[in-house]
C-alpha cells in the first residue's frame, strides 16, 4: 500500500511539473511573438561640418541639463541660440568662452535615431574638478540624433579650473568608427607688441 501510495504521488507529481513546464513554455512563447521589437539604430553614414568656432558661453541658452559622469564637468548643457563669434576672440582661455561644432549626420533611414558620442580631448595636465577630484585628459558624452538632423557639441567654461590651454580635439563617434574630427586652439591674448 506504501509503494502503491507512493507510485500515486509521483505519477500526479510528474503531471503536475509536466503541466507547469507546458504553462511555461507556452507563456515564454507568448511573450516572444508579443512583446515589442525594438527598432534597429540608425546608422550614420557620415557627419559633415556646417561650421565650427567660438561662442559666449554665459549668453547661449541651456535648454536641459543631463547628468554625464565621463564629462570633465560631471553634466551635459543642450543648447539653444548658440552664436558663433565672427571675429574670434583674441584670448579664448578665459571663463566665460566656449567652443564648438555645429554638423549634419546623413545615413539611413532619414529621421531614424541613432546614438552617438562626443569625445573633448584635452590637453595636458588636464582638467582636475575639484567636485570629484578626478583629473580628465577627455571628456565624453553619449547623445541621441536624428538622421539628418544638424546638431551643435561644444565645450563652455564655465569655472576657473576648466580652463587650459593648448589644442582641444573633438571627436564624434558612433560605436567603433570615427566620423569627425576637429581641432581649436585655446590661449591667452597675445601681448601687444612695443611701438618704435
């Protein structure tokens, strides 16, 4: 009687995990052909340069601000009304400058997003924030952009400590292929020179 009990127990036992593997299969199933597809990222095909230069950092409007930890500065500034400089300014090392590139992306398909990411490179001994103490030779921020679309990555300084001189690189990337380069040189205003 204890085996015939026992021989009972098992065989409702296996039907019951037969029944829930069967349930589980089905819901996995279930969810793969319901749950939604995420659309492929655009790829850029190319970036071409619309114009690049300086700009008055304390006039350009910030329209969001996001949280970036690879940024020198630990956020990204959106943009708006950036207006570039035309003459540049004599001494570009200074608070209250800034710099960038304004471009166009073309790829497939048009208006399709595609991720991107900007990388300041900075010249030596780098900027050093006091806010985390971390000394950055590169500043990087990941960004969102639609095919077609013209888009503006620059740098501001905003404090003191941001500001160094030498050959400031940008570059913008989308995943392992280099799609823009360009350089700026930030200095002091030149001495003036003794009149004979």
């Amino acid at each position: 009687m204890c085996s015939r009990y026992g021989d009972e127990m098992f065989a409702g036992l296996r039907l019951r995990v037969r029944t829930v593997a069967n349930t589980l299969a089905a819901l996995a199933l279930l969810g793969a052909h319901t749950a939604p597809t995420r659309a492929a990222e655009a790829r850029v095909e190319r970036i071409d340069l619309v114009a690049a230069g300086f700009y008055d950092a304390a006039a350009a409007h910030v329209v969001r601000a996001t949280a970036a930890p690879g940024a020198a500065g630990g956020k990204s500034n959106d943009l708006a009304d950036v207006a570039l400089m035309n003459p540049p300014p004599a001494a570009t090392a200074r608070v209250g400058i800034g710099f960038g590139v304004r471009f166009r992306t073309s790829g497939e398909p048009r208006g399709g997003q595609a991720t991107l990411r900007s990388v300041w490179k900075i010249p030596a001994p780098g900027i050093h924030n006091p806010g985390n103490d971390n000394t950055y030779r590169a500043s990087v921020v990941d960004f969102t952009t639609a095919i077609g679309s013209v888009q503006w990555r620059g740098y501001g300084f905003d404090q003191p400590w941001e500001v160094v001189p030498g050959t400031w690189t940008i570059e913008i990337w989308q995943g392992d292929r280099k799609l823009l380069e360009h350089s700026f040189t930030i200095g002091a205003e030149p001495a003036p020179t003794a009149k004979d």
